[in-house]
C-alpha cells in the first residue's frame, strides 16, 4: 500500500498533503512554486510509495467547474502523462481555503503567520486529503 498524495493547485503555488504508509493519518507536507512541481514530484515519487495522486477539484456552488480549473486541465494532462504509473483522483476543494484559514485562527497562529499563504494552501491540500480519506 503506497501513500496518497494530495495537491492544492495554484497558479503561483501548489499545496501539498500526504498520508503514511497506511493511509490513516494526512499531514501537511510543503508547499511547491507552481513551475517546480514536476521535479518536486519526480524527486518525491522517487523516493516514497505514492499509489494515488489526488489534485483538488474547484467548483462553484452550482457545482460547475470554477475558472481556475482551466489552469489545472493541462497540468493534470502532464501529471497523467509523466507517471502512468500513480492512480491520479480528483476530489472537490470547495471552501478548503476558509477552512484552512478558519484553522489557522483556531490553532491560535498571530496575525502575521495567517498572512502566509504558503501555510494556507498546505493546509488547504491537507483539508483536501483528509475529506478524501473520509470518503473512500
């Protein structure tokens, strides 16, 4: 049993989450420059068991694909095409980026730590993760 991988996608920064190796626990793992992710991944991959890929999914609330996801079509193309190997998913991201916002101020972080939007959008593909994992 491999780990699953989850990604954030961002047009200037990619979020990211993985579970162990069981798949019990989703943990927030780093936060990647958008043109750096595929050397990240091919490093990463190489590495670690990765099974499944899981990128988020922006919706609207009539749940219509957002205008973001033209920008997450391609790299899910390249994704596909560099690792045949890794099952890639797609799971719905709605309001990760409040959620992870909403958890920073819970966790009692200063203003200026709410203010990295690197942290958010690693929480954020850690929300996605860990709702995915609920679901299957």
């Amino acid at each position: 049993m491999g780990r699953i991988l989850a990604i954030d996608y961002g047009a200037k920064r990619i979020g990211i989450a993985v579970t162990d190796e069981l798949q019990l626990i989703a943990s927030g793992l780093t936060t990647i420059p958008t043109p750096e992710i595929f050397d990240f991944l091919t490093g990463y991959l190489k590495e670690e068991k990765v099974s499944t890929i899981v990128v988020g999914e922006p919706k609207q609330m009539d749940n219509t694909p957002s205008e973001s996801e033209a920008l997450i079509k391609p790299f899910l193309e390249k994704i596909v095409q560099q690792f045949p190997d890794v099952k890639i998913l797609r799971h719905d991201e709605r309001f990760t980026s409040k959620m992870a916002f909403q958890t920073m101020l819970d966790s009692g972080l200063k203003k200026k730590q709410r203010r990295n939007k690197a942290l958010v959008d690693e929480i954020s593909a850690t929300i996605i993760l860990q709702s995915f994992m609920e679901r299957i």
